[in-house]
C-alpha cells in the first residue's frame, strides 16, 4: 500500500492532519497534474479540484489552531494552582477547627465545674460561680478570624489570577468576541472555497465516476468542516462554563470567609470589653456566613449555567446551518469514498496515489480517541482545584455546622446574656458542631488533593496530560501546514 512521505506520529494526527497529508501529494492546479510518487497523470479538471480540497484543509487546520490555542489562552490553571488553593484553604479550616478546640475546652471546664470552692473573709468554706478564661476565649478567636482571613486573601488572589489571565486572552485577539468574530471570518473563507470548488466541478468535464468521487469528497470534507465548528464552539462554551464556575466559587469564598473572620472579630470585642450580649450581633453575621458556605455550590452551578447560556446564544452563528454530525457519520462518508476509489483504481491500477484513501479511516479514529482522552484528561485536572466546601455535599456539611454555631451565639447572646452558665452550655454544641464541620473540611481538602495528585501522575504516564495533548496537536498541524504549503510550492 501506497504511504505519502511526510507523515508524522499518526496517533496524534487531527481530522485535519489527515487530510492534510493525503493531499500533501496533491497535483498542481493547472493543466495536467502528475503524482511524481505514483506515476499517476491527471486531467486538468481534477487537478484543479484537488487544490481546492488542499486550500480548505489548510483552512481547516488553521480553524483547528486557532481552537487549540483559544483553548489554551482562557482559564489557565496552572501547575500549581491546586497547591496554592488548597494551601489556603487548610490553613484556613485548620486555623478555625484549632481555635474552636481551644475555646471548647475553656467552656467544657466551666460546664464540668460550674462552682469551685473558696473561703469567705472570715474563713468559712463556700463556693462560688466559674468563670471562663478570657484569655482562651480570645486565643481561640483569634485563631478562627485569622484563620477564614487567609481563606478570603487565597480565593482573592486566584480569583486576580484569573482575571490577569483573561486580559492577556483579549490582548491576543482570544475574548469572546473577537475569537467568534474570527472563527466566522474563517467559516466564511471556507464556504466561498466550497462554493468556487462545485462551480470548478460543474466545468471540468469529469467522468460520472469521477463525478461520484468528488461528490464524497465533499461529503468528507463537510464533515471534517462542521466538526472542526463543533469543536471550536464546544471548547468556547466549556471555556466561559468553567470560568464563571470557578470565578463564581472564589467570590462566594471571599463572601463566607471575609463574614465568617468579621463574627470571629466581633466575638473577640464582645469577650475582651465583656459585653455579654455581643456574640448575638456576631452569631447573625456567623449565620449568614454559614448559608453562604451551604448556598455558594448551589448559586455557582446556576451561575455558570447561565453564562453559558449566554454564550450558546452568541456561539449560534458559527453552528448555524451545519449538519453537526459525529465522527460515525465522517466514518461513513469516509468509507463510501474508499469504496469509490476502490472502483476507480480496480480500472485503472497506475492510480496507486489514491490509497492512500484506506489510511484516512485509522488517522481519524487515532484522532478522535486524543480528542476523547484530552476531554476526560481536563475534567480530571480541574476537578483537583476545587476545596471540600465547593462540593455540594461538603458545603451542606460545614455550612450547616457554622449555621447552628451562629444560632448558638445569638441565643446565648440575646437570650441568656444575664445567665453566663446557661449561655456557656448554649454555646457548646454548637462550638461542637462548627468544629466537627471544620475538621471535616480539613479532611476532605486532604482528600481531594491526593486524588488531583494522584489523577495527574497517572494522565503523565499515559502521556494524556492536557499540556502535553494540546502541544502534540499542535505540532502535528504545524507539519500537515508545512507539508501542505510545501506542496503547492509556496
């Protein structure tokens, strides 16, 4: 079987790179063309359609690049993103569990011995009421405001990461606007090329065989077209998801984290001037940084949904019209074309050029495994950059613990603020509560980063690293690009 020459790493070889090297061996426009690998003579009429089908899949890969690189410029995670993340937010669930602890015990101790023995002046034995440390109280304070600040400075400074990352993506013509402007400038080129492309067709004098052939080419070709759409408006739409997903998540962590360090500051001024009735106005902002701990997965989910919405609706003139299909359906064209120059070459076996037709099927299915890999290969990395809290069900978990700590400091500070015991045996389940909440979180951030770690070890050594895939593709379109241009003599 007949292989072109310049053909590079097969597995890693686009729909695009594909055709790319079938009609690297590609004849001239004018006049007769000739395959100097075969022998092959053709007539001016189909030479001139073969260098319609090199000029669209030169577009085509440079569709295709573009995509990879809009890809590349918008939401840049980064190596260490995960780690930075996670940095902050175990320091600040450990930060908050260590100064719940520390407050448990001083409240405990009060609890178990709520009277200790003394002397009156006169030396007759007597007992009189415990009161708590404020010294521990005010520690254990201490720790939990310091603790939810790290957590609101580490989702801020993601939260400017990104927005860094975006405003470079505009500058090099990848926002959203200018991208969908640029790949319908592209669409457009593509068409007029199919359109001068059938009227070529129309005057050369072809065969009813040569007819038939050229007839699945298009086919072929407008599969490989509408897939490279397909694919450009998917990662446009993955893209902006994510983004307002995770740019979503990190204001809800500044919310919960900065109000959550506020009732921890308000509860350390009511312990330090002695105010009994103060953990009340700090139990209302601890409460409200609870629901937001509980309702931040929620409002972000619905968040990214109608971001990407939005984006669908903006996206709808560069799918507009085309026949979506899936990579069956260009199996399927691709087979009845192989099928045809079968036919052609059982008549006429000097046209040996023409199987390399038969490779296409195995460069594309190759293709089509990398674009499924890649895909699996990102959910799987970005699902290590998120913290406990970001999941639906932790967030219920430790939001809901810091909700009934923030309902038993309003009740004790509004209901029992004459009544310090009472109030002290109010406050401990729900210190309790938060605390369990808190090392639950400390827990599962551990979890999730192991697995992130562990997930990526295993994509390196299949060599599936989204990095590593994009660059392949890249490579590889720069060579069929190359190849292509070399060709035709440019």
């Amino acid at each position: 079987m007949f292989r072109p020459q310049n053909i590079v790493d097969l597995k890693a070889l686009s729909l695009s790179g594909a055709l790319a090297a079938l009609f690297c061996c590609a004849p001239s426009a004018h006049g007769q063309g000739s395959d100097t690998t075969s022998g092959v003579i053709l007539k001016s009429g189909v030479s001139n359609i073969e260098e319609y089908n090199r000029r669209i899949i030169l577009k085509e890969i440079e569709l295709e690049h573009f995509s990879i690189n809009f890809r590349k410029n918008n939401n840049v995670q980064g190596r260490w993103r995960g780690w930075r993340y996670f940095l902050s937010q175990e320091a600040s669930a450990a930060c908050t569990a260590s100064g719940l602890t520390v407050q448990l015990r001083d409240r405990l101790r009060v609890l178990k011995h709520p009277d200790i023995p003394s002397f009156t002046k006169d030396g007759q034995p007597t007992f009189v009421s415990s009161v708590n440390n404020r010294g521990a109280l005010e520690t254990g304070q201490i720790l939990q405001m310091v603790g939810q600040s790290i957590g609101a400075v580490g989702s801020g400074i993601e939260l400017g990461i990104n927005i860094h990352h975006q405003r470079q993506a505009i500058k090099k013509g990848f926002g959203s606007k200018a991208s969908i402007k640029h790949v319908l400038a592209l669409r457009s080129e593509i068409e007029s090329l199919f359109e001068e492309r059938r009227q070529a067709i129309a005057a050369a004098n072809l065969s009813v065989e040569e007819l038939a052939i050229a007839s699945a080419e298009e086919h072929v070709l407008h599969d490989l077209t509408d897939l490279s759409l397909q694919e450009y408006a998917n990662y446009h739409l993955q893209a902006r998801r994510f983004r307002a997903f995770q740019d979503s998540q990190y204001i809800f962590d500044i919310l919960k984290s900065s109000t959550g360090a506020v009732g921890s500051l308000l509860n350390l001024l009511a312990t330090h001037n002695r105010d009994p009735r103060g953990p009340g106005g700090a139990g209302v902002v601890t409460t409200t940084s609870g629901a937001l701990y509980m309702l931040g997965p929620l409002l972000s989910r619905g968040i990214s949904k109608v971001v990407a919405s939005s984006h669908d609706r903006a996206l709808w003139p560069v799918t507009a019209g085309i026949s979506k299909p899936t990579v069956d359906d260009l199996e399927k064209h691709k087979m009845l074309l192989g099928k045809l120059e079968d036919a052609r070459l059982s008549g006429d076996p000097k046209n040996g050029s023409a199987k390399s037709l038969a490779l296409l099927t195995a460069y594309d299915e190759e293709a089509g495994q990398r674009r499924k890999q890649f895909a699996l290969a990102t959910r799987e990395i970005r699902s290590g950059t998120r913290s406990a809290t970001q999941n639906i069900g932790s967030g219920l978990i430790v939001g809901g613990s810091k909700i009934a700590f923030g309902v038993t400091n309003i009740i004790a500070g509004w209901e029992f603020s004459k009544f310090p015991h009472r109030a002290n045996a109010v406050l401990i389940p729900g210190i309790i509560a938060y605390g369990s909440g808190s090392y639950f979180a400390v827990g599962d951030n551990i979890r999730l980063r192991l697995l992130d770690e562990i997930s990526r070890k295993r994509l390196a050594e299949r060599g599936e690293l989204p990095s590593r895939i994009l660059a392949e593709k890249l490579k590889v379109l720069d060579q069929m690009e190359t190849n292509l241009k070399t060709c035709s003599g440019q």
